[in-house]
C-alpha cells in the first residue's frame, strides 16, 4: 500500500484505542409498517452486556403468557425482550441522559419488562401500567413497545415519569422508524452514550427505508453483523477493505456488534385483523456474527427449540455455546490490551471463509424451512404438531456435527 494508506491506517487504530471503553449498552429500532416489506411492524434489540450466555424462556404469567430473552444463570423474574400471548411485545435500551435520583436498588429494567409482559396487552396498557408502579422504578430507560394493535411507540422512562414516542407520528417519525442506542430525544443534550452506533444504524436504515423492503434478515446481516463505522467512513466488510492488506486483526470498538453483544432479536408484529398467536420472535443467541436466526412463538409454550433453552446439563442453551466457541476464535488474544482486538478475517473475508459468511448457509436453509408454514399459519393458525417437527429439523441443521462444536457440515474444513 502507498505511505499514505498505511498512515492513515494506523491513525485509525490509535484513535481506536483511545476512545472510552463504553458501559454494556444495546442498540434497537422499531419499524412500521411503512417501511417493512409485508407491511408488519419490527421490533429489534441489539442486546450488549457482561453476561454472554443467554436463552429463551417460557413464563406462564399473572394474565398472558409470554417468552423472553433471559440470562442464563438467571433464577429471578427478569425479561430483556420478549413477546406475549396476545402480541404485546417490549425490549429496551439503557439511557444515560435522564435525569434521575441515582438509587440503590436501580438497573431494574429486567423486572419491569417481566411484569409488563405478564400483564399488558396495548401501548395503553402499558402507560397505565408505568403510571401504577410504585416510585421510585429503578429505571433509566428507553422501553421499545410494539402490540397486535398496531401501537409502536418509545417510552422514555426514569424513576418517576415518562415521555412517550410514537413512532406511527409522522411528526416523531417521519420515515416510519426510530433507533434507539444509549441516550434519550428527550434528555440531556449531548449526554448519554452511543452516539456513534447510533449514527452508524441510522445512516444504514435511512438508505434502506425508502425501499419499503425492511425485513428482520435485513436487520440481523445489515445492522447486528454490520461493522460499517459511521465516524471513521470505513467498514470492514467492504472487498477492498485495508484490513485485508494486513494480518486482519483490528481493534474492537464502537460497532454495533461487539464482544460483548450477546444476543439480537427481532420481533415481527401482526396487521390489523391478524391473529395474534403469529407474533414471530427471530433470535440469536450468542455473538450475533457467530449465531442462526430462529423463528419463536408463544403458543408453542414449554415446547420451544430445544437448542434455544437450558439445556439438560446446563443453564444455558445449545445455540448460544456454538456461538460462543465461534466468537473465541475471533477473540483469542488474552493478555494486555489484545483483549480489545478482533481477528476480523476469521469473520468474514474475501475468500467467503469467514463463519459468518459460511452461516448464511444453515441460516437461510432454516428461514425457507418456516417460510412457506408461517404463509400459511396466518390464515388458518399455527399448527402445533407442524411447528414441532420444523424445530426437530431446524436442530438437525444446526447440530449435525455437535462434537466440534460446530454448526455441522457447512462448516467443516
């Protein structure tokens, strides 16, 4: 490369390196109809924290039911995205530009949700709901909300009050669609964090959102396993991308998705008139460059994909394992500041070797699976004993190869 290239290449890496390590954060969005391509609202959590092992779990609660998004060594009733029985579906993101009196017994998001999930059906609800909790919440949030209803709406929320978004406003959201990461419209100006991630997913949407062809794939390959940052101008992903000119290590900072990325969901909501019971909660589990989305459903209750809940000799889950060991091989390096840097070439690459590329196998064989079921269960409801079997089959493709803790033959050597 000319001396300008490499220059410019190290300047990078030390702006990088300088840069504030952030608190565990997450980034989301909620998208309407508008902007979808079959006209149903999405719901998306980019899910960051110190706790990497995560899973789904089943709650018969106080009115509906519902699945969440869970930490594995969890016992407690606390929910980090999840949807209900009658489409009622919430997640959130932390803010840190609220004001709020700093409490003891805070960073109570969790049960909130819990609590919500098990007894809100609308965006009505969920306001009366938030106006009856005892103050102080514990809170310093922005809650994501989406119901079979159409609502779609950010609450704004910290110990004692809330401000609502309404993302159907044309005047709050002109393009039909809000991301979210870590700070609040309304808060503090200039405080909070997230601001480069925040760019980097709105800069990618707003590309896309004219095309009315957002869909919760488009989501998961182009905004949790993006690594296009919006502050430098470059992304790694790109053929041309310098990092393919050098040992394809690079430091880990400021993407969306990151070490400590844990999990990305999308939950696909209903049209007016819908059943429900077809409320669609993608996921994956683990490290989302190194995870498969899978289709959920509440009505499939205790039945869920055996590969997304605790296992039988663990807490946690199969799917999240596999991508964890996959996600180790991009952050081998444990001494020093080599904790802060990706070996970015065995994610994706020129060759199409990365194991990122190479899932898009097993994941797009597992999307056409429940493709033509799903068409049809929303006419006529879903079919239980159907949904088992697509779950034996989806398992199959995932864990044909289990001892190499692999997702089998479409990665094999």
């Amino acid at each position: 490369m000319e001396k300008r290239s490499i220059y410019s290449f190290f300047v990078t890496v030390l702006l990088i390196l300088i840069l504030p390590i952030t608190s565990f954060c997450c980034t989301s969005g909620i998208f309407t109809g508008k902007v979808t391509a079959d006209g149903r609202p999405l719901l998306w959590k980019h899910r960051d924290t110190g706790e990497e092992n995560n899973r789904i779990m089943f709650f018969k609660g106080e009115k509906y039911d519902f699945l969440a998004l869970v930490n594995s060594p969890d016992t407690t009733a606390t929910a980090w995205a999840g949807t209900n029985s009658v489409g009622f579906s919430i997640m959130n993101t932390a803010s840190y530009n609220l004001k709020t009196d700093k409490l003891k017994d805070a960073d109570r998001e969790g049960e909130l949700m819990y609590k919500a999930l098990s007894l809100c059906k609308t965006l009505e609800d969920f306001e009366k709901f938030l106006r009856k909790q005892p103050k102080p919440l514990g809170v310093e949030a922005n809650f994501g909300v989406i119901d079979a209803e159409g609502g779609a709406a950010y609450y704004e929320t910290n110990n004692s009050t809330f401000v609502k978004l309404d993302v159907n406003d044309p005047g709050i959201a002109p393009d039909g669609y809000l991301i979210y990461t870590n700070f609040s419209y309304t808060g503090e100006r200039d405080k909070g964090m997230g601001y480069i991630r925040y760019n980097t997913a709105n800069e990618l949407v707003l590309k896309q959102a004219p095309f009315r062809d957002i869909t919760p794939h488009w989501i998961f390959n182009n905004l949790s396993r993006s690594f296009y940052h919006s502050l430098m101008g470059f992304d790694l992903k790109k053929v041309d991308s310098f990092i393919e000119n050098y040992s394809g290590w690079f430091a880990d900072q400021d993407f969306i998705p990151r070490k400590s990325s844990s999990a990305s969901i999308v939950i696909q909501g209903v049209k007016s008139g819908e059943n429900s019971e077809l409320t669609t909660m993608w996921t994956i589990l683990g490290y989302p460059p190194a995870g498969v989305a899978i289709p959920l459903w509440v009505k499939a209750g205790e039945e869920q994909p055996s590969f997304m809940i605790k296992s039988d000799t663990s807490m946690n889950a199969k799917a999240c394992d596999l991508a964890l060991v996959l996600k180790y091989k991009s952050f081998s390096l444990k001494r020093g500041n080599g904790l802060k840097y990706i070996n970015f070439k065995t994610i994706y690459n020129s060759q199409g070797t990365g194991y990122m590329q190479r899932l898009m196998i097993p994941e797009e064989k597992i999307k056409q699976l429940y493709s033509g079921p799903l068409s049809r269960w929303r006419k006529t409801g879903i079919e239980l004993t159907e949904l088992k079997e697509l779950n034996n089959r989806a398992e199959a493709i995932l864990l044909s190869d289990p001892e190499k803790q692999l997702y089998g033959h479409h990665l094999a050597n």
